[in-house]
C-alpha cells in the first residue's frame, strides 16, 4: 500500500476509521523494514503503509472534524 494513490490510501484509512468508531480493535505496529512504515490489522483489513500519508490523513480529518 506504501506506494498506492493517496487516493487509495484515504479510502482504506477511512474503511478502517469507520471500524475504530464502531469499537472494533485495530493493531498498530512499527514495521521493521527500517522504513518509516506501520502495519495496521483489524478485521480482514492487513495493511502495511507509510507513516506520512497516515498521519496526513490523520491530521485533514481533526481539520474537518471528523
């Protein structure tokens, strides 16, 4: 996923906000490539991504509110 659309990236970030808020856990990890990366798992989302885009996401999403 690192190296998806940003497009991309944001529909899963939400798929998987939208399971955090129905009180689903999700697991997030440092990812031991070395490179600045996660893992994060919940429900049949497995994804490895970079640390820039999510918390870019992160950071749009508290803008609008959400």
């Amino acid at each position: 996923m690192r190296a998806d659309s940003e497009e991309s990236k944001e529909k899963v970030y939400d798929q998987i906000n939208q399971l955090y808020l129905q009180g689903k856990a999700i697991k997030v990890r440092e990812h031991k490539s070395g490179f600045p990366a996660v893992t994060v798992d919940t429900e049949d989302i497995h994804i490895i991504t970079d640390c820039i885009s999510l918390e870019q996401w992160w950071l749009k999403k508290k803008k609008e509110g959400r």
